[in-house]
C-alpha cells in the first residue's frame, strides 16, 4: 500500500492543476445539485419491527386520510385569575382564534374547536385548540407559522394568555456562531503548530472542500433518499474534524521529509506514501463505526451514519491527492519562514518542522521536545500514570450509572419558548400525563367467532382503567370499516417518568391476556410508547453492534500493527473513553452540572440514540489517533529500537501533532454546542469531552505506560497468525527498500530531479 500511496502522491504532486481541477469540478457539480435539488425532507423517526411502528402502520391503512404524519399543534389558552374559558367574553375570543386558524392557511387540515371536543380542564381556566396540518413541519410555508401565530396574537390581545406547542414549530437547527469560533480557534492551532499560513491555510480549505463537497451531495439527495436536516449538520461535523486532521498529518509529514533534505516532488511522494497509510487506516476505522450503525435498524441512525462515513471518504481521497497537489502549487511556501530564509528548504533541519525533524534525541545533540520528555517520564512511572489516568476516567464515568434515556419533546425546550410554555400550562391544567397520551390501536380482523372489535375494545377500555398510573380512558373510535378502534389513555404521570414507562409494560400484557381471549390484538403507540419501543431497541443492538465494529476494527488494527496486544489495549482504552464522555453527558445534560456554562437551558434525560451514537463515533475517531501515534512506534520498533525507544521516538514525531489535532477536533466539535437543537447541542458536546479524554488521557497516558509495561510483547504476534494477515506495511518500510534499492540505478535522477513549483 505505501508504495502505491507513494506513486499516488507523486503524480498528485506532478499533476497539480489536473488533480485540482478534478476536486473543483466535482465541488461545482455538488453545489449545482444542492441548489437544484427539492426542499430538505422532513425529520422522519420510525423504527421498524417495533410494536409502535406496526400499530402507527395499521392506523394508515384503517384510517386513511386522517395524515398520521402531519404537523399539528396545540394552541393553548389560559383565561386570567378569577375567570373561567366559559366565560362569555372568553368563549368568543377562542371562537375568533379557532376561526383565524381555519381560514389562515390552506396547508390546514382541521382545527379541534376546545368547546365542541370539550378541550377544558376541570377548573375552566384552561383550553386548548388542536390544529391539523395536510404537510410536514418542515414542509409549513412561512405563511402558515405567521398565520398560527398571528392567530395566538388575537388571543392574546382578547387578555388570554396563549402560548402554542406541537411540531408544527420545528425548523431547522442552527448552530449559531460559536461553529465559526471553532474553525477560528482551529485556524489558530494550525498557525501556531506550522509556522507558516500557507501551510495552515491548506488543512482548513480541504477540509471545507471536502465538506462542501458531501454536504452539497446529502442536500441533493436529501428529498430522494428521505434525509432529514440532522443527517447534514452531523455529516458536517465529522468532516471538518476529521477532514482538517488528515490534512494536518500528511503536511506535517510532507515538511519533515523536505527537513531531511528531500526534494519537494519526492516528500510529497513519501508523505503520502508513509503518513497516507496511517491516513487509510484511520479513515476505515471511522468508516466501520459509521457504517456499522445499520445493525441498530433505525432508518434515521443509518441515514446519519452513512452519510457521515460518505464525508470521512471524500476527507480520505482529499487528503492523498489534493493536499500533495496543493503542496506543489505552495512551493516553499508552505515551508517555515527560517526555512525559506536559509535559502535551502530542503536542509531546513530542526528549524523546519512541527517537532518532527527536531533531532533525533539529546544523544545527538539536539534538546528533545515536549513528547520526548513526557514519554520518558511515562517511561519512569508507569504504573502510577496508569493508575492515575484510569482512576480519574472512572470517577468521570460515575455520573454514567444513573443515565435516563429519552426522546426530545416540548418539555426539554427553554423555559422561555412558547412550546414549553404551552406544555407547562396542559400538565397544570390536565395533569402531567397529558402531553404523553397512548394510543391503543384494537385490531379486530383476526378475532375469534362470536367476538366483535366493539366487545374486545370495550374489554381493552374496561382493564386499562384499573391499571395503576391511569388518568383517563377515551371511548373508542372505531374505522369505518368497524374492524379496527381507537383508544387514548393518558397517564397519571409525565411522558419520561418511570411510572409511566412501566405502565406502557403492563397495557402491552394486559392486551396479550384478552387477545388470547377474543383474538383481537391490541397495539400501544404514540410518543412515550415510541420511546419505550426505541430504549429498548438500542439496548438490544449495543450488545451486536459493539461486536461488530470492534471486532472488525480489532482485525484491521492487527493487520496494520501486526500484533495481538496493541489492538487489545486499543479498544479497552476506547471504553475508558467512551463511558467516561457519557458520564459528563449525564452530569451537564441530565443532572444541570455546569449548564449555564455550555448553554442548557432545560435539564432531562439523554436522547435515546445517544451512548449507541457515541459508541460508534468516538470509536472511530479513538483509532484514529492511535494509528497515527502508535504507528510511528512500530516504525521505529521494527528499525531495530528497543520497545522503550521506540515509545520515546512515536512521541518525539508524533505527540506534537496528535496534540494540535485533537485540539483541533475539540474545537470543531464544541463548536456545535451553540446549535438550537438540543440534540445537535448534546452531541457536539459529548464528542468534545471524548475526544479530550480519548486523545490526552488514554493515547497521550494509558498508551505509553501500558507499553511500558508490555515491553517487548506488546509487538508479538503468533507465527501462524503472521502467515494469516496479509503485510499492507504502513511503516513504508518496503517503500524505503524499494527507493534504497533504486538509489543509485536508473530512477535516481527521476527521485532527485528538482520539483517544478
């Protein structure tokens, strides 16, 4: 592979304006298709094989025209103290509102007048009008938001207080300009590691190259493949990080080849060749963890996976040909300034290199850097850094035992939105249930003879009564056909609350007791049965899906490390990391620790996809940083070094970099926190917090002292095992045996011919 990497990268170099052009091209067909493609589809959340999903299903088709996925909303409306929504006076303010919703928008499909479906709480003070919409909440003209709140305006004006809930109010998320501060903060690092701008500018412009380029791709494809707004905001995330790391190695590597004296056609070549591989590898690792998210059979999880695994390829193919591209366009330009001045580039020496070309240790002369130091004192202490990395991730990860999963509703919205406004009144003047009724769906086709839908319905009614937790049971409504019913029954407790999970639980057994009776099925749905239906789900995945990805991604790493233990440590270091950003997900997000700080307006549980999510992404972006780390200690290792050197070399060439590029990871992640979307704020944090754990903790601490401690076996691999993996030689080392063969032969003069800038 390095060897072909090495050929890519040269040619790459050569063919600049070709290679360039080609990426521009392609950039331009991405933009055309985005500008032209139909509007953004609609967030969409189903889960197939729940009894949720088949019970929403059976209401399609029993109850056709009724537009299960329509956007509704609850206008609510509270008359002041000491009045009643009877009152004459208010009565005909509500009936003006009902009215203006009606006729405000042709995208209306009906409007629940309160009076006529008896909408009012039992102290009259409260009511509340349900609006049906033909269209999706993202497909709501602007017209018909303005109408809806221009008709809650009337109300209020009538002295109401009115306040509106529902989907009908989503748009699409904002991240705000705290995104922008991240890429700054990440221009920065780049300066401050590289020296020069140009070769800070070059990470930065393919990464948003290659951002532009999937981004612009998911927007075409959004209304053909049923992508919501979140799968973009997702894929952009994961590419900048990713986009701008690779980009960062394989110019670091470039300037540390051109520091020895190298040509700058043949650095590039090297560049690619050496650093490229590391790139690969990485690259799959985050790929299977993104693909793999399809085992969990949630459309929306898969959607957003692979789309986001789509981005970390278009990085990959960026960073092998258009960086080396770009570096010859760059010339000595993206050389440091002592560099250039020396009038020399490719004698740059120490002077020249991010750390990488600093000298090869204090025994030849040279002062050793910040890595050389910190791996010597990892070196001398092993077991108390170990002891003390570890300790400090599991104190973090405490907060994880008491994790509650959840969907987001109107009730983990700011205090201050109209939509939790409208919740808070309903839960006061319904009852905390209200905002999370079920929806019993009766199916009567299959029932035995004698039994009728109407019998098994009234049964249905009749039992789920006298369950614990039950507030009120609506009378059935039966489908024209007469085979099927209806029921509502709203809970005692809120949507997310325990009692009301385990109520869910028990109407599902009740129904299974009297469809053993009469034949008739009975289903539970609606938003908290949802829910219940999705936290299970997942539970049942985590299990089959961590399997997987780390099963695969333990057989790449064996092939590129080519060892048994190193990959092992590799993914129980992943665990550490992953448990730990989940426990300080639970302490800000669910517990309000630090919430002024990043923003949490509104405490809650944690979003149901979120430890599955998290286990996929930082697992991927875990690997990377120990391909690129380790791999420079394998390198070394296999050049003759004794496993102790050769920690000391992987962190002499590489702790610089690693470093900048997880600060520039973190930067692009925490840029996210600032979105309106509290999932996309939850997840910009939470890979924030892994990625710090992950890369300064458990690569930068458990990595060396473990391999301290292994020594000489943490290389080993059986023999038979070494006949089994193919040799895909990361290291270049059949790369530089290839070039010393040819030094002197007939392509010497081709390797040394100068570079044409």
């Amino acid at each position: 592979m390095a060897t072909f990497l090495y050929k890519l990268g040269r040619f790459a170099f050569r063919r600049r304006r070709f290679v360039a052009l080609i990426w521009v091209a392609l950039l331009a067909v991405a933009g055309v298709g985005a500008a032209t493609a139909a509007s953004p589809a609609a967030d969409s959340f189903s889960i197939p094989g729940t009894e949720a999903q088949r019970a929403f299903d059976l209401l399609d088709q029993r109850y056709p025209g009724t537009n299960a996925d329509g956007a509704t909303a609850r206008v609510v409306f509270r008359a002041p103290e000491g009045e009643s929504m009877t009152d004459p006076a208010n009565k005909a303010a509500v009936e003006r509102t009902v009215h203006a919703l009606q006729s405000g928008s042709s995208q209306v499909d009906r409007v629940a007048d309160p009076y006529t479906a008896k909408a009012l709480s039992k102290d009259g003070r409260t009511a509340y009008a349900q609006v049906s919409y033909k269209v999706t909440g993202f497909e709501l003209s602007d017209a018909s938001k303005d109408a809806l709140e221009d008709a809650a305006k009337d109300g209020r004006d009538a002295g109401l207080r009115v306040e509106t809930g529902g989907n009908a109010l989503q748009a699409i998320p904002e991240t705000g300009a705290t995104e922008v501060i991240g890429i700054a903060i990440s221009a920065v690092v780049l300066v401050i590691t590289f020296g020069a701008l140009i070769a800070a500018g070059l990470p930065l412009l393919t990464a948003l190259i290659g951002v532009g380029i999937g981004v612009s791709t998911i927007t075409a494809l959004s209304s053909t493949l049923d992508l919501s707004s979140t799968t973009s905001t997702l894929a952009t995330m994961i590419g900048l990080a990713v986009g701008i790391d690779y980009a960062l190695f394989i110019v670091s590597r470039y300037r540390a080849e051109v520091a020895e004296g190298r040509e700058r056609e043949e650095a590039a070549g090297r560049a690619v060749g050496t650093a490229g591989s590391a790139v690969v590898f990485a690259g799959l690792t985050v790929v299977i963890a993104l693909v793999g998210l399809t085992v969990v059979n949630i459309p929306m999880l898969t959607k957003m996976g692979l789309a986001a695994a789509g981005t970390v390829v278009i990085a990959v193919l960026i960073a092998l040909t258009l960086i080396p591209a770009l570096l010859g366009f760059a010339g000595a330009r993206a050389l440091p300034r002592k560099a250039r001045k020396a009038g020399k580039p490719g004698r740059a020496g120490k002077a020249g290199v991010t750390g990488e070309a600093d000298g090869r240790d204090a025994a030849a002369g040279e002062r050793p850097n910040m890595g050389t130091r910190w791996a010597r004192f990892v070196l001398r202490r092993p077991i108390a850094v170990l002891l003390t990395a570890v300790i400090g991730l599991g104190v973090v990860a405490i907060p994880a035992t008491s994790l509650e999963l959840g969907l987001p509703d109107d009730g983990s919205q700011p205090t201050d939105t109209t939509q939790r406004k409208a919740y808070d009144l309903l839960s006061d003047g319904f009852g905390p249930g209200f905002n999370g009724p079920l929806m019993l769906v009766v199916d009567g086709r299959d029932a035995h003879a004698g039994q009728s839908v109407k019998s098994a319905a009234a049964r249905v009614a009749k039992e789920v009564r006298g369950l614990d937790d039950v507030a009120v049971v609506t009378p059935p409504t039966f489908n024209k056909a007469g085979d099927t019913a209806m029921l509502n029954v709203v809970p005692k407790s809120k949507p997310s609350s325990v009692e009301t999970e385990d109520l869910v639980h028990d109407i599902r057994s009740t129904a299974d007791g009297i469809a053993q009776d009469t034949g008739a099925r009975t289903l539970v749905t609606g938003t908290t049965a949802m829910n219940v239906d999705v936290s299970q789900k997942l539970n049942d995945a985590l299990v089959p899906y961590l399997a997987l990805v780390v099963g695969l991604a333990f057989l790449l790493l064996m092939v590129v490390f080519r060892s048994v233990l190193v990959p092992l440590k590799a993914a129980l270091g992943f665990l550490l990391s992953v448990v730990a950003a989940l426990g300080a997900v639970v302490a800000v997000f669910q517990w309000g620790w630090l919430s002024e700080v990043f923003g949490v307006e509104q405490t809650g549980p944690i979003m149901s996809m979120m430890p599955i999510f998290m286990v996929g992404v930082v697992f991927g972006l875990a690997m990377d940083y120990e391909v690129f780390l380790v791999t420079r200690m394998r390198e070394a290792f296999v050049h003759g070094e004794r496993p102790g050197e050769a920690v000391v070399t992987g962190f002499r060439h590489g702790a610089r970099v690693v470093t900048a590029a997880a600060v520039i990871m973190i930067s692009v992640f925490a840029g996210f926190i600032g979105s309106s979307d509290s999932m996309i704020k939850m997840i910009g944090f939470g890979l924030a917090i892994a990625v710090f754990f992950d890369a300064f903790l458990v690569r930068m601490a458990v990595v060396p002292a473990v391999l301290a401690l292994l020594g000489r076996s943490a290389w080993w691999l059986p023999r038979w095992l070494q006949k089994l993996l193919p040799n895909v030689d990361v290291e270049g080392e059949g790369l530089r045996t290839q070039l010393a063969g040819t030094a002197d032969g007939p392509d010497a003069d081709a390797a040394r011919e100068p570079a044409r800038v």
